[in-house]
C-alpha cells in the first residue's frame, strides 16, 4: 500500500482560524468594565457618604439593586463588563460603608 505524500501542515492559512481581536475591541471592554465599577462606586457612596444612620436595610437594598442591576445589563452582550464592574463594586462599596461608619463613629 503506497503512502500519500507528506505535506506540511499550514495552520497560519487555516479558513477556520478566526482573526484575533482588534485593539478596539478589547480596549472597549476594558473601558466598560470600568465604566461598571465607576457607577457602582458612585452608587456606593451616595447611598453610604450621605448617611450618619446605617441600618441593614440600606446595606441590602444596595446590595440588591447591585445585584439586578448587573444581571439586567449582563444580558445584553457588547455590555457584560459593564455587569462585572458593577459585581466588582460591590466589595468596595462594602470598603466605602465601613470607612463612613468609621467617620461618623462617636463615643
């Protein structure tokens, strides 16, 4: 049985091989992941700066609407990092509460 001729394989030229994405695209997630965190930061500190009485209540409707938020912006696609910048505020909003109950602790 005779062998096909070897041919090298070329996988640069490969139909299939998807084009790597363009800087503007990566560039516009990451300015969107930002954008996210920046408006949860800011969510954060109106809800907490503002504030000299903390109850859990305040904690929790922040959280929540954090959390629907994100979810909401989540579904729609060219928004995503929007959403994980919004999930990432979270923790330092958490950051943001404790330093405005420190501020406004008395003894």
């Amino acid at each position: 049985m005779e062998q096909p001729p070897e041919r090298p394989l070329d996988y640069a030229s490969s139909p299939e091989r998807p084009e790597p994405d363009s800087p503007a695209e990566v560039s516009w997630g990451v300015v969107t992941f930002f954008l996210g965190l920046a408006i949860g930061v800011i969510a954060s500190c109106i809800a907490y700066i503002g504030k000299s009485d903390f109850s859990l209540e305040l904690i929790v409707w922040v959280a929540v609407g954090k959390l629907v938020t994100a979810a909401v912006v989540a579904v729609i696609p060219k928004l995503h990092a929007v959403a994980g910048g919004i999930l990432l505020s979270m923790p330092v909003g958490a950051l943001i509460f404790f330093g405005a109950c420190t501020a406004n602790f008395k003894i």
